[in-house]
C-alpha cells in the first residue's frame, strides 16, 4: 500500500479522506520510520523533515503556494515531483491587495490610532484617490492577477513586471528588465507578488529602492527576502517610502524589536494574507485530486519546476 507523511497541518477530516482513497497515513509529528515513505504531504512543517531518510520518496504535495522553504535542488537531482496549491488564496490575496492599497492611501493608521486616543484629528494632507494612480505588480501571476483584476475597478494603471514582454492582461503595461527602470519612477505603488528564488533575492535592495518615485508605498503579500528589509527601514525613516504594507518578513515573527512596527505609516501582519474563513474543501482540492491521479499514475497537475523554484 502506498504510504503518505502528513503533517498536522492536513486537518483531521483530510486525514480521514486520504485513508478512504486507500493510502495508508503516517503523522509526522508522531515519528516513526522514514524509510518506507511514497509521498510527503503538508505545508512549512515540512521543512523540519531531512528528506535524505525519505529513500523512496516519490513526490511532495503542498498545502502552501510558495515553496522557497524546501530543498529545491534536492528534489531536482532525486527527480522528486513536487506540486503546490497554485492559486489557492489568489482570491483572499487579491482582496488583501486592494484593501492595503486603500489603507495606503486613507491613510487608515492615522484614524485608528487617534480613535483609540478618543482624539477628533483630522491628517495634514487630504486623503485623495487611487484614480489614476500607477501600480506596479512584481510578478504577473495568479495573486497579482487576483490583486489588478480587482483594481480595474478603481481607474488605476496597471503594469506587471515580469520577465517576457508579451501582453497579459489586465496589466496595461507588461515591464520587464529593459524598462524597469522607467517604471520605478512612475510606479505610486509597488506590489510584490514574486515567488522567493536566487533572483527575486533581495530585489528590493538600496539600488532599487533609489530609482523610484518619492512618496512611493509598498506591499509586500509574497515572501520577506524579496526586500532588503533594512534598506526599506532607512528609506522609510527618510520619508522617501511613505508607506508600507508587509504580511510577510526576513525572519518570522517580526522581531520585536523590530523599528517596522512603530512607524505610522507601515501596517502590519503576521503572514496571514491567504487566511479563509475556513473554507477546507477548496484549499484541499489540489491535493486530494493530485492523490488520486498518482494512485491511477496520471500526471500531476500544478508541478513545480524544481530548477526554476515556482
Ligand atoms: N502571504 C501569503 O500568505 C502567501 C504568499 N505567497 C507567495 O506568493 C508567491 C507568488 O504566488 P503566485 O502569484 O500564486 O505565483 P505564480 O507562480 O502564479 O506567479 C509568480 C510570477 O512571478 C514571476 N516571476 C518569477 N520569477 C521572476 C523574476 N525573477 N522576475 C520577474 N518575474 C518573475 C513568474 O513568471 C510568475 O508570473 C508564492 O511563490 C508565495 O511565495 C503565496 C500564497 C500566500
Ligand atoms: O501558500 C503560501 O505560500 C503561503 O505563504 C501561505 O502560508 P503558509 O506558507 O502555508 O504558511
């Protein structure tokens, strides 16, 4: 019989369902051996797993979207399959993108902060719109797409930045690495919805963050590396990054100590963009129809490729 890892991450219910296609489950957290495991299943908990006793591991089958946290390159020399829950919380995520956009630009924080002083303050700038404002999209993928789709509603101009020019909407401008740096400088708003690879790497970085608007804000719902979160600190210290919206950091939790959480202008959460009201069966259809399409030996659907990293 083929045997599955699960973390506790599979809920209960999950577990139950996967027994009842005829696997036969083994708890992670409860230990046992490692060596008579076809197939690994579960989110971030996976990455305490030292995948070298998982001899005949044959695929790993995620409940996140990302997969930064995994040993990519060992899964490509292995020939390990991996699948990800693509675009599972494109629709919690794009909602998410457009209320920090408007928390941005309502500058929410301000009332928040003066309503728990009982203080009836008004800001020094008007709160003004996002009509017409430039937004600009790191990533063209399932969340940005969820995020600009939602925003066509609001006037704004779209631009995505990826790696080939060719058109997809409902982007109005595709900018890539030959263009970018024009983009920056008309860009109010940057959105980071790229996967967390050797490239994407701190690509928010000093360099970068020099090149763009002043008064530019920035949203960040992908992963922490993505911005060289110390020169983001310095840059909004100086006023020159007038705000930001950060779900996801360096190092999680948020350190404490932390000067990100103090700032006025910067809104803050624990990773928790893609959170639903619980709505199991959708966050578990990819994994249940990948379970049963191994049992039947037919392609996977929503693979990853290991060498790339998304
Ligand atoms: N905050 C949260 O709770 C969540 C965060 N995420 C993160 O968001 C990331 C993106 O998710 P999706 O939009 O679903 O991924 P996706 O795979 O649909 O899209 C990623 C896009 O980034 C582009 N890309 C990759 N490397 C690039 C580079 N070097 N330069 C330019 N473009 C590049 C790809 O071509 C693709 O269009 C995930 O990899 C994950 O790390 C995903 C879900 C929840
Ligand atoms: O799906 C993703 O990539 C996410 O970031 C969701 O959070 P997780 O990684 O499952 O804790």
């Amino acid at each position: 019989m083929t045997k599955v890892l699960l973390t506790r991450e599979i809920n209960q219910t999950y577990r139950e369902k996967i027994k009842d296609l005829g696997y036969q489950v083994q708890l992670m957290e409860e230990g046992g051996s490692l060596e008579d495991i076809d197939l690994a299943l579960g989110g971030l908990a996976l990455r305490k797993l030292d995948f070298s006793q998982l001899k005949k591991l044959q695929a790993v089958f995620l409940t996140s979207m990302g997969v930064d946290y995994l040993p990519l390159d060992y899964f490509s020399k292995k020939g390990i399959i991996l699948a990800n829950n693509q675009g599972v919380y494109a629709e919690t995520i794009g909602e998410f993108i457009v209320f920090n956009l408007l928390q941005l630009q309502k500058a929410n924080r301000f009332f928040i902060q003066k309503q728990e002083a009982h203080l009836w303050e008004k800001p020094k700038t008007g709160l003004g719109t996002l009509k017409g404002k430039t937004v600009l999209f790191f990533g063209t993928g399932s969340l940005a797409q969820a995020g600009a789709r939602r925003l066509e509603a609001f006037g704004v101009q779209l631009l995505g930045y990826r790696k080939s020019p060719k058109p997809q909407a409902p982007f109005q401008e595709i900018v890539t690495d030959q263009n970018l740096d024009q983009a920056l400088k008309r860009a109010d708003f940057l959105v980071l919805t790229l996967p967390k690879t050797k490239e994407t790497y701190h690509l928010i970085n000093r360099d970068l963050l020099a090149k763009t608007k002043p008064g530019v804000k920035i949203i960040n719902v992908a992963r922490g590396d993505i911005i060289q979160e110390e020169a983001l600190v310095d840059y909004l210290e100086s006023g020159h990054v007038a705000g930001a919206c950060l779900d996801v950091f360096e190092k999680e939790p948020l350190d404490p100590a932390s000067p990100l959480w103090d700032m006025d202008q910067v809104y803050i959460t624990p990773h928790h963009s893609y959170s639903s009201e619980g709505d199991r069966e959708i966050e578990y259809k990819t994994i249940m129809e990948n379970l049963k399409r191994f049992k039947k030996n037919q392609p996977l659907i929503h693979v990853v490729d290991t060498d790339k990293g998304y």
